[in-house]
C-alpha cells in the first residue's frame, strides 16, 4: 500500500465513501495544510489527518485527504508504533492508498521517520508535448472527417448525379430516401394521376345531401379515411362554435283598409327554391330552408325602402336626399359587396330588418330578359334560386364571434356576439319574390336614375315592370318580417392531415371547406373539395413511388366557412405560435370550378411561383394544340380581401397566401350562388362538362405544392414585394391628391362606393403627404435588401443546378448555410408586417398592408390605415398609420439583412 512520491511538503490519501466520518478536510493557516485544530482530528507525529464535518451529505464518490509532512526536528519512533498510526488511518475506509515519504520504507528501528530529500521537476518525454497532442487530435479529427465525407459522397450523392444533372433534381439534403425522385419526376406524377372521372365520383358523393356546418360528422369521417386510403395520416379536430339554425320564416306585404279599418295581406312571399324534375337534390325532404348565417331572430314590421347594393355609399345617398330610413325595412340586391355589411350599415341608420334579393341584371348575356331559358332547360337564372349566407361583420372579424382571438373549445369563456353579428333580422329572397315588393314601390319617391349612374347599373327587372323607385312605401303598405333562429354551441369537424416532410420546421398547408348552405354546393365548396382529393391521391401515389417531401404538408378540410371562415379561424387561433414558426404558404382552394377562367389572388412573394406554374397545366380549352392554363390566363393577381379561408393564415398570423379557383363571367351560364341550384345536376350540364376543369385544378394544386415543398430555395421574390408596397402607395397618393382614376371595373365600382363619409377633417394634409415620403424612402430601402436576397437565391439556385464537387467541404457548407438563411427570411418576411395592436376598430386584423376592405368585405384593402383615413379625411391618424407602416417595412428590412 505504501509508494514514494514526488512532493516533499504533502502527500495524497485517497478514501471512498467517507461519509461515514461525517466532515470535510479544511485548509489550515499553511497553504495547502489541514488544519490541525479540527475536532476528532488524528495526529500520527509527521502525518496529519482530519476527519469529515458531520454535516457532510456525499454518500457516494472520492474525496481527497491531505497528509503534511512538516518540516521540523527528526524524531524517533519504533517501527511498530509506524504501523498501528497506518493501521488507524486505514480503517477510515476500506479502501486507502496512502503515498508518504520513502523514508517510511526502512525497516530499522533507528531510521529517522523523516528524511528531507530534494527532488527536481519531472522531465518532460518530448520537449514539445502540447503542440504534439494538439497535432495528433487535428490529424485524426480531419482522416475521421474526410473518410465519413467519402462515405457520404459514396452512397448518397455520386449515384445520383447523373440523376441530378438529367433530371434538373436539387438534392437537399442528398436524398433522405428519395430514391431518385427528382422535382420534374415529382410533378409528372401529379399531373399524370389527377382524374376527372374521379374527381366527378368525388363531387357526387359530397353533393348527395345536405352538409351544413356542424352537421357533417360522416363527410369528415369519410374525408379522412379516403386520405388515409392514400397514404396520408389524417384526424377530426373538433372545436365548440356558436352558431344558428333556422326554426322558421315568413315575409308578407299588407295594405290598410281604411273602409274596413284593418290590414289585408296582399302578398306572401314563398321563400322557397322551386322543385325542378331534372335536379334530384331540388326534390330532398331534407333540404336546407332559406336563411341567413348569424341573422336575428325578430318579428318586424314597417315601410320599406329599395337602397340598391346597400352599400355604404348608397346609403349616403339616401340619406343625403332626404329619404327617411329609421324604423324602415331595406331591400337591397346582391353583389358588390359582402351581405353582412349591407345588413350593418341598414342597422347602424336605424333600419329595423333587411331583405336581399338576387337581380337578373348582374347575370351578364345569360337572361330570360335576352331570350334565353331558365336553368334547367337553359343558362339563365332560375327565377326562384335564392342566396343563402352569413351576414356576420367579416370585415370587423371571422371565426366565432363569441371567442375572438381564442379557440371555440369546450368550456372556453364566451364573450357576446353582438359585437361582429346583427341584432336586427334578415331573409334573402328570390327575384320573384321580390318582384311584388319592388313593384309596390313605383311612384313612391326618387327613381334610381335620380341618383347618378352606380343607381342604374344591372336593373334587370325593367321588363317585368319594376321602376326602381327607392320609397319609402307610403303607410298603409308595410311588410312584415318574422325571422325565427336557433341559436346553439355545437361541434363542427376541422379534417387534417399530414405528411412529414424531411425539414421539421418548414410546413405547406392546402386547404378547402367542406360545409355547404346546400344539399349540393357543386360549386361552392365541393368543386374544390373534389379537386384537393385528387391532389392528394396523386400525392399519395407520388409517396407510394418513393418520394420523400422536403417540407412537412398539411391538409385541412374545414367545417364552417360558410357562417364565417371558422374552421380555418379557429384551428390558426389555436396553433397559432407553431404556424408562426413552421408554416412557410397556404394554399386556398374554395370554388374550384364555377366557370373556365381562372381567377387568383396571392401574396406578392408567391407571383413568381404561380406564374411558372399555370403554364404547366394545358387547359381544357384546347383552341389551339399545347394550350396551357397560363396561355388564357389574363395574369392579374390582385391582393386578397377575404370571404375564403385563407384570411386568418395572412391577415391574423402572417402568412404568404394563394387562393385558386376557374369562375364564371359574364359570357357563362349563370352560376347559382349559395342556392338548391348549385348542384351536381348543374355542373354536370353547364358549370364543368366531362369534369375537365375539376382535373386542371387538381393538377394546378400538384404542380405549386410540388415547388413549395420541394425547391431546395424556397420559389419566393422579394422584389415583387417591394414592387407591390410602391405600386400600393402610388394609389395611396393618387387618393390623397384627388387624382384616382374614374372606376372602370366592377371591382373598382365596388370599392370606389365602399368610402365612408367624412364628418370632419383633422390634422394636416400636408404633414400627412410629408409622411407618406418617409414611407417611400422605408420601401426604397427594403427593395435593395429584398433585390440582394433574390440574388443571393438565384446564386444558391445556380450552385444546386451545377453541383459541388465532393472534395470542396467548405463550398458545401457555405452553401448550405446560405440555404437555410434565405429560407427563413423568405418564411418570416410576411410576419414583419403584422402589428400586434390590430387595425383601428377591428384589431383582431393585424396586417398593415392587407385587410378586407372595411366596407367591402370581400375586395382587399392595401395599406388600410392610410386609406380609410384618407376617406374620413382624419389625416392626424392618417399620420400614426404612416408612422406604424414605416416602423414595419424598416422592421421586414432587418430581416433580409
């Protein structure tokens, strides 16, 4: 047990488990020295030892004890007496090794006990020994690096650059089990497998019976066993929402008889859609009454007024000529703007109901007026089709109304509804059933062409005798309008599903709606319910080829979209930090195919992806061989508003959006919009014959989910973003300057009528010109970053295309690192837009470049702060609203820095 050491002034002894002598060694007065004054300490004349303090807590492990050898007179001492001082030290543990001074060896009885001896430094082996080991560590670290970079080259990327390089692949990271499947290999398998034949099989199986929102518990059902069938892992996700039901209707028109002195009903509305023999689903018992999503229940009754669209402006102008609204019922037509808001601003004058009717005037060439018959033996409308839908304050917020901000989940606080939902009734109605109402209006105050020209446009009923004048009714003729609701908090049933892609923290989600106010919604939504299925059957058949996603994809079928975008509201709400973090697009798809033009709307960055891929698709309508999509494509993208789901994805939790979908013009027969008539019948015969559309579509959503989820860069432009701030604040100025072109378009028409009126001006206009300079110098500032990150991704693109040698590690990583830091400012660039505080009176929309217009609903708003300011003329918030959207453009130019 005994050993000589080196030191001449201590020595070591070593001892486990000590806790039994319950202390710790202490130094004393000397350095390095225990002190020799501790309680129960042992002294064995030249070695000393201290036992543990008791307030020791180590069961386990190695404490070091100090031995002194101290410098002093030597001394004598029998052999034995030696011994038992070392058998006492070692019984502190069973294990001790003890290292004293050789002296202690000796076995005479008269050898000193100590003996001083000078001992020098140890000699180093080499003379350079740290720079060696450091030498040897680095040669082994770069033999082990360089043999694993062969390896890896060996197996994952020498066998696929032939593959890379003839199939225009771009491997990153080297296939992950891809087993060859380069991006072009990917998108010839979704646009070979999309069918119209299947995709008809789909429509007929959505459209066979009702499915209204939280009444489709085996639609979802079937939804998700049909993904699973093809290979996606999917689920219900159900949220508790707030929502109505109708209970009963009825609209009458009454005369006072002043010889009788009573009230005669002159009239009864039906309320009802004709059955028509040719439409199966027209004839269902259980087909869906007429009514409005979130309309009040009430029994009014009062004179009425014909306020034309019910827009905010033809309101004013009612107002501004004298017309009496208050305790009145308003007849308004559809389209234009969202119902809701005809519905809101009828409440806010004081009107006590409202109804909405459908004029053949907006129907284009289609109409019984030219000549041609009604659906089903024509294209025209069916003069008893009604428009079902929400009238909820869209623009004001979607989702429930009773959870703003959170999700609808059991148990959940409810706040009240009133706040983005009417407390005044309301029915749509049939042109038939309005024709009686709008006729009893003749001779009764100003014509609509009194007005100015928006009065005029599409009055379709002037043949069958109607004037258009605005009322009011005069006393003794009034209607009364009983609505009845059920008001309750039920399930309704989001679908998801999903298919892990090889980069966790970057996701696609596609989604369309489910629910419709319908037995059928041929169109609106099952055209694109039927549409996505086929998209992810040929993406389940791409996966059963071995493709392996780069990026995580998402499906979503919701529920309640109809009532107010819900089911894609409430699911955002709830998921919202992991879709700030992870959600790099979404891709809306609600009415597929109502008609052969294709219509888009998209976030700036997504311009430059959707360009490339409609002109992978051949369209339908071959006029001339090798047509594509994009060939009859007329290009515009305009900014998205809402009425679809994508709202809460860019509006509330900044997400880049694309909304896709072949619409009716004015040249096509009429699409029944939210009535009996939207049917399978109907499509099958005018909307989509052979289905060709529904597949074009399907092939389309292939085409831009392959490119999101699997370009090594993500296909975004910056630039087109700063091109779209500069253009978005030209029109800003053009408004504040009074120079706004005449509108021309309908959609600019619709607009154009949606400004509020002006109470009073506040503040300067011109400090709040001046302002707008500053924001121009923030987006001058932001495209040179915006044009530096694309050409950054167009470098990083070229390096993929070309390759990298296997030996040129440091390429390598350069490129990978620049890879992944263009990804995440392209993924994170739409969120610098957000401000938390939410827009003024409506602060659950947090974007400052895009909104719903405030009294458009439908129509996107660009830069709504400045905008709605400028039409109030409240130029002093004019000018905190340049400051905000300054503060976010320099705010989105740090991010691409």
């Amino acid at each position: 047990m005994l050993s000589s050491a080196q030191d001449s002034s201590s020595r070591i002894v070593t001892t486990n488990a000590l806790h039994r002598t319950g202390g710790t060694p202490r130094l004393g007065p000397r350095s390095g020295v225990p002190s020799a004054d501790y309680g129960g300490g042992l002294r064995t004349g030249g070695l000393e030892t201290t036992q543990p303090h008791a307030d020791s807590s180590s069961d386990v492990g190695t404490m070091l004890w100090r031995v002194s050898v101290r410098s002093q007179q030597p001394q004598i001492a029998p052999l034995a007496s030696i011994q038992r001082q070392y058998q006492s030290l070692a019984s502190l543990d069973p294990i001790v090794t003890t290292r004293v001074h050789p002296s202690l060896t000796m076995p005479a009885e008269s050898t000193p006990l100590i003996q001083t001896v000078s001992v020098g430094p140890q000699r180093r082996r080499y003379p350079h020994n740290t720079c060696r080991r450091f030498c040897t560590i680095l040669s082994c670290s770069l033999l082990i690096t360089g043999f694993a970079s062969f390896l890896l080259q060996a197996i994952f990327i020498w066998p696929n650059e032939h593959r890379r390089k003839h199939h225009g692949g771009q491997y990153w990271p080297p296939q992950n089990g891809n087993k060859g499947l380069g991006l072009e290999e990917v998108e010839g398998i979704l646009l070979d497998t999309p069918s119209a034949e299947k995709a008809e099989e789909w429509l007929k199986y959505y459209t066979a019976g009702p499915h209204l929102a939280g009444q489709n518990l085996s639609q979802a059902e079937w939804t998700r066993d049909k993904w699973e069938e093809w290979g996606v892992k999917s689920e219900i996700v159900p949220y508790d929402v707030y929502m109505n039901y109708p209970l009963s209707h009825s609209l009458t028109m009454l005369e006072h008889q002043k010889k009788h002195d009573r009230w005669h009903v002159v009239f009864e509305a039906s309320l009802e859609e004709d059955i028509l023999d040719q439409d199966p689903t027209t004839a269902l018992k259980n087909r869906v009454p007429t009514f409005h999503g979130y309309s009040a229940s009430g029994n009014v009754t009062g004179s009425f007024v014909y306020v034309n669209y019910g827009s905010y402006q033809d309101y004013q102008d009612l107002v501004d000529a004298k017309i009496d609204l208050e305790g009145k019922i308003a007849i308004a037509r559809y389209g234009g703007i969202f119902r809701g808001l005809k519905v809101q601003r009828a409440q806010e004058l004081g009107m006590i109901g409202v109804l909405i009717y459908s004029d053949p005037g907006d129907d284009g060439e289609f109409t019984i007026e030219h000549g041609y018959d009604a659906y089903p033996d024509g294209p025209a409308r069916q003069p008893s089709s009604v428009q079902r839908g929400s009238v909820q304050f869209l623009s004001t917020m979607p989702g429930d109304p009773t959870t703003p901000g959170y999700p609808s989940k059991p148990g959940v606080p409810r706040a009240p509804a009133e706040g983005s939902t009417p407390t005044i009734p309301s029915i749509p109605i049939s042109y038939t059933d309005a024709l009686p109402i709008l006729k009893a209006l003749n001779g009764h105050g100003p014509q609509a062409k009194d007005f100015n020209k928006y009065w005029t446009r599409g009055n379709g009923l002037g043949y069958k005798g109607v004037q258009y004048n605005v009322g009011p009714s005069p006393d003794h003729i009034v209607l009364n309008l009983d609505n009845q609701q059920n008001y309750t908090t039920t399930p309704q049933w989001d679908v998801i599903g999903i298919v892990n892609g090889t980069i966790p923290d970057e996701v696609v989600v596609i989604g369309n709606h489910r629910d419709a106010w319908v037995a059928g919604g041929a169109g609106d939504p099952n055209s694109g319910s039927a549409a996505l299925n086929e998209a992810i059957r040929a993406i389940g058949t791409a996966l059963e080829a071995g493709w392996k996603p780069l990026r995580t994809i998402v499906f979503a079928s919701w529920d309640g979209e109809e009532y107010g975008l819900i089911g894609s509201t409430e699911w955002v709400e709830e998921f919202l930090p992991w879709i700030k973090a992870a959600n790099v697009a979404y891709l809306n798809v609600d009415v597929a195919v109502s008609g052969p033009t294709l219509h888009v709307g998209a976030t700036p960055t997504l311009h430059g992806l959707l360009r490339a891929s409609v002109h992978k698709v051949q369209s339908p309508n071959q006029t001339t061989a090798g047509q594509t999509v994009g060939d009859l494509w007329s290009g515009v993208i305009p900014p998205l508003g809402s009425g679809s789901d994508f709202t809460a994805f860019q509006d509330y939790a900044g997400v880049p959006c694309m909304d896709l979908g072949f619409t009716s013009g004015a040249a096509d027969p009429v699409y029944h919009y939210h009535s009996n008539y939207d049917s399978f019948h109907w499509m099958e015969e005018f909307g989509d014959k052979g289905f060709a559309y529904h597949k074009a579509m399907a092939q389309l959503m292939g085409v831009i989910v392959a490119n999101l989820v699997d370009s090594v860069v993500l296909q975004f432009g910056a630039v087109d973003y700063a091109d779209a701030l500069d253009a978005y604040l030209d029109k800003v100025e053009a408004k504040l300057h009074g120079e706004a072109a005449e509108p021309e378009t309908d959609e600019q028409i619709v607009v154009f009528r949606a400004q509020v009126a002006p109470s009073e001006i506040k503040g300067s206009a011109d400090a709040f010109r001046k302002s707008l300079e500053d924001v121009r110098d923030a987006i001058a500032d932001f495209r040179v970053k915006a044009h530096a990150t694309d050409t950054r991704a167009e470098w990083a693109e070229k390096q993929l295309r070309e390759g990298i040698p296997w030996w040129n590690l440091v390429k390598k990583a350069k490129l990978g690192a620049a890879t992944v830091a263009l990804n995440n400012k392209y993924k994170y660039l739409e969120r610098q837009f957000l401000f938390e505080a939410g827009l003024d009176g409506r602060s659950w929309f947090k974007h400052v470049v895009y909104a719903p217009g405030l009294w458009t609903g439908y129509s996107g708003a660009t830069f709504p702060g400045l905008v709605e300011n400028i039409d109030s003329k409240d130029y002093l918030n004019g000018l905190r609203w340049a400051g905000i959207i300054k503060e976010r453009i320099q705010q989105a130019t740090k991010s691409l820095a």
